[in-house]
C-alpha cells in the first residue's frame, strides 16, 4: 500500500482545494512559519479520526474549518481524502465536516464507518496514533517509553497487532 496523494479543502489554512502527489522517496514540506506545513499533518490525524481536539491544535470541531481571511470568505465545509494505490487498486480514505453539523468518514467516497477505515489500514502502522505519524516531542516519547508501549509499537511495525486484536475478538464471542 503506497499513498499516492492528499487531498484538502476549507481544512484550517486550506481554504482552497489544494492535491499534493506524493512521488517515490522522500517528499519534504517546506515553508515560512504558519503557512501550513503541520496543518497537514493536522489533516491527516484528523481524517483517522483524531478525537482529541488538543493534538490537532483546535478548540472545537468547527475550528479545523477555514475561518475566512481578508481575501476569502469562511468555509463552509473541511475534507481531507488520502489517496492510495494497493495491489487491489485505489483507495480513498476521507472525511469531512460542516458547520452544519454534518460529518462522515469516507471510504471509496461512499459514507463508512472509523471502524472499518482502521479495520483496513490495521498492521500498516498508519493511523492517529501510530508510528507512522511522529509529531514533534514524541521522538523522546520512544525513548521513554515502557517495555510493554514498545512491544505495542513493534507488534504494529512487524504488521502482527490485527492477530492480537483478532484473537481478542475471537476470544470474547
Ligand atoms: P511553523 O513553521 O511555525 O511550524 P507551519 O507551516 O507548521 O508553521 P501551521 O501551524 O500549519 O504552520 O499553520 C498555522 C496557520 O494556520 C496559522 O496562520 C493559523 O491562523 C492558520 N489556521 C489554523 N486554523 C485555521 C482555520 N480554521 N482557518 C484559517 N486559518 C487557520
Ligand atoms: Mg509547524
């Protein structure tokens, strides 16, 4: 599984549709103070269903949707989709909020369930709390950490935490 692009509209700062392709090696995110660089990463906490409004630098739900600036009226509505190519084909992972209240996780652009988005990023080491994202201040959050946070952290990294959680499931029925 290959993340192909990242895709934001009325996110915090993105306050126009805004695709970002992701190419082969290493894709760097450069530029001035407060222009957006970690509201990417915001974007992406968020669309794995990050619930803690502190992570992501927001007060409340509404917050992560483009406030409005001098130039450009408030968003109405925030998306965020990640694109990915995998063996079966693409996937589209989203979600989005509006003021109104609305709010859905996507899968295929169809309305899915948190669950079912974990479910098929499970043993990836992608998600809000996961290796695959380490925000600033956590590398010593590694260092520190216990010998069972560890075990958790590399049971995800070898792809065999769905077996454990299986054999949870399996055992409580
Ligand atoms: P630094 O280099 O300082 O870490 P950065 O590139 O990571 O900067 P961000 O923290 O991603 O910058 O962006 C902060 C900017 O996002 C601020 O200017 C803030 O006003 C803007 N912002 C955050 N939420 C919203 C929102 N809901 N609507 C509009 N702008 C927003
Ligand atoms: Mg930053």
């Amino acid at each position: 599984m290959k993340l192909k692009s990242l895709y934001i509209r009325g996110f915090k700062s993105f306050a126009f549709p805004t695709k970002m392709n992701v190419d082969s090696g290493i894709t760097a995110i450069v530029g001035p103070n407060g222009s957006g660089k970690s509201n990417i990463v915001d974007a992406i906490r968020w669309l794995f269903g990050e619930q803690s409004m502190k992570s992501i630098r927001a007060d409340n739900r509404e917050d992560v949707i483009f406030a409005g600036s001098e130039k450009n009226p408030p968003a109405n509505v925030a998306e965020v989709k990640l694109i990915f190519e995998t063996q079966e084909g693409t996937i589209t992972v989203g979600r989005e909020v509006s003021r109104e209240g609305l709010s859905n996780y996507l899968l295929n652009n169809k309305p899915a369930r948190l669950k079912d988005i974990k479910e098929l990023f499970k043993g990836t080491g992608v998600g809000r709390e996961l290796y695959s994202i380490v925000g600033q201040g956590q590398v010593d959050k590694v260092i520190t950490a216990s010998p069972y946070e560890l075990r958790s952290l590399l049971e995800e990294a070898a792809g065999t935490a769905i077996y454990r959680e299986k054999k949870k499931e399996a055992l409580s029925k």
